[in-house]
C-alpha cells in the first residue's frame, strides 16, 4: 500500500476535498438543536462529525472500487475515466483501503452509540447500509433512478438529524414532531444537494447507459432532467422564506434566497449544455454558496442576533 498510496491519490481517491461540506451539515444540525432546543452536547457532536467525515472518505474510496469492477465499458470508463483504470491502481489495495476506513470510522461511531443509545445506532446503520450499498452489491443505488433521492436525504437531511439527536440527548427525546421540523429547514440544502446530483448524472447519462446505470436522468432525458433541476433550484432556494414565515428558522436565514439570481446566472452554461468536464463544475460551485452560506446564517440567527 505504501508504494501506491500517494497523498495525491488518497486525495483523488477519497476527494477529501469536498469533506469540508461536512462541516456545513453540523453548523446547520447544531444550530437546529440550539434553536429548537435549546442545548447543544458538543462532544457527541465532535464524535458524530469524526465519524462522518471518515465514513464519507471510505464512501468515496469504496465508489470507486466498486464502480470499476462493475463496469460495463472496460475501454472507455473502467480505463481511462475511472481512477483505478487511469493511474493503474491495485484493485485489491484500494478495496483494503476502502475497508480500513469504514473500521476506522466505527471506532468513534461506537463510541458515540455508548454515549446516546439505540436509536443513534438505528441512524448509524441506515447511514452504512446507505453508503455501501451505493455502489456494492449486484444493484448498486447509483445504478437505480432513486439515487438522486436518497443521496439528497441521507447527506442532507440524515446528517442533520443525527447531529440533533445527538446533541439533545438526555435532555429532549427525538419527537415526530421534531422529525418533521428538522427535515422542513432542511429541506432547501436537501434540494439544492438533489440539483447537483441529477446534474452529475445528467452530465453522466452516456455513460451511465453504457455502464447500464439507469439513474433519473436516463428516463428524464437530457431537457426534462434540466428543467427538474431548475424548479428545484427556485424551490429549495426560496424555501428558506417558507420556513421563516411559518416561524421555525429565524428571519435571517430568508437572505440566503438572494443567490439565487447569482446561482441561475452561474448555472446558465450548464443549462445549455450539459458536459463534466466543461460546465458541470458551474453547478457545483453555485450550489455551494448556497450550502455554505444557509447553516452559516441559521448560525448567526441562532447565537449572534
């Protein structure tokens, strides 16, 4: 493993670049729980967070790994697209490396579960089940026109209220009630999150179809699956409005729903044509503005105004 695993392909394995994000979903949760609740358990959370961010980089590792072996097209996408094929990695390497990562991340995961209880475990084994089975197994949920759906969820709603369990424990029991609050100010990153991903596989399809992947973007087609981004680009971005009129976020968390002419402006070359290497990155870096600056305001309603 020593002579192969470079930093440069941990990173490309891993793309621990975009962990950071993990830090937004936990200022959202947490700023939740302060509001809603009133108290925050920050080593419950500082554990929750270990173990996501870890998880999520032994998701990534595991993606690819599994992603190669089950490609169709050995000569396009398993040679030259795929990082195992493109930098003639070890297959059984990355797959160790995959494995090591998730027992690595159930050291705190366990600890936290000692911690709080059953109910955190239930949450924990959706979350693994979820990310193994993304792309494990003979019908991986990449492969299906739910995977748009359940990433949204589990990355940005999932996440969130595991964070709001965790911090209120022993305290405020988990409520259907509270369930259903966390998952409405939630649900513009949830929507946001879901653009970006149909916008992948859409930027994807061809490839997809060729690696027999059908996501929701094969059965949408190219101009239905931009016009499906586009409402929720409106919808998850203004929602944030919604939820300081029905009172459940604070009022400065509707700012946010001004990007919105700043993010269409972004995506605009997407809209037109929809390429990975030439526009897609115009969604993401749009998107995270949105993702950035929603828990950060909710942050700043909740402790500084």
């Amino acid at each position: 493993m020593r002579r192969w695993l470079t930093w440069s392909v941990f990173y490309e394995l891993t793309e621990i670049y975009t962990a950071p994000l993990n830090i937004m979903w936990f200022v959202l949760g947490v700023a939740i729980a302060q509001y809603r609740v009133g108290v925050v358990n920050w080593l419950n959370v500082g554990l929750c967070l270990v173990a996501v961010f870890i998880f999520d980089l032994a998701v990534n590792v595991s993606d690819n790994y599994y992603d190669y072996l089950h490609a169709h097209d050995r000569a396009g996408y398993a040679a030259k697209t795929n990082p195992i094929g493109r930098l003639a990695l070890p297959v059984a390497g990355v797959g160790r490396l995959a494995l090591a990562l998730y027992g690595l991340s159930l050291l705190p995961g366990i600890w936290l579960v000692l911690r709080t209880g059953w109910l955190v475990l239930v949450l924990g084994l959706i979350g693994y089940v979820i990310g193994i089975f993304y792309t494990a197994g003979p019908h991986p949920i990449n492969a299906t026109p739910w995977c748009e759906t359940v990433v949204a969820l589990s990355i940005a709603f999932l996440i969130q209220l595991t964070c709001v369990v965790v911090s209120t424990y022993g305290v405020q029991p988990l409520t259907w009630a509270t369930v259903g609050v966390t998952f409405l100010l939630c649900l513009p990153l949830t929507l946001i999150f879901f653009t970006i991903q149909l916008a992948n596989n859409t930027a994807d399809r061809d490839e997809d179809i060729l690696n027999q992947r059908y996501t929701l973007a094969y059965y949408l087609g190219k101009p239905g699956s931009v016009k499906l981004i586009q409402a929720f680009l409106v919808i998850g971005s203004l929602w944030p409005l919604v939820n300081w009129w029905l009172q459940l976020a604070p009022a400065i968390t509707g700012l946010v729903s001004l990007l919105l002419p700043l993010m269409w402006l972004g995506m605009r070359p997407f809209f037109a044509v929809q390429n990975k290497r030439q526009t897609f990155m115009t969604t993401v870096k749009s998107a995270s503005l949105f993702f950035i600056a929603y828990p950060l305001l909710f942050a700043v309603g909740v402790w500084v105004i």
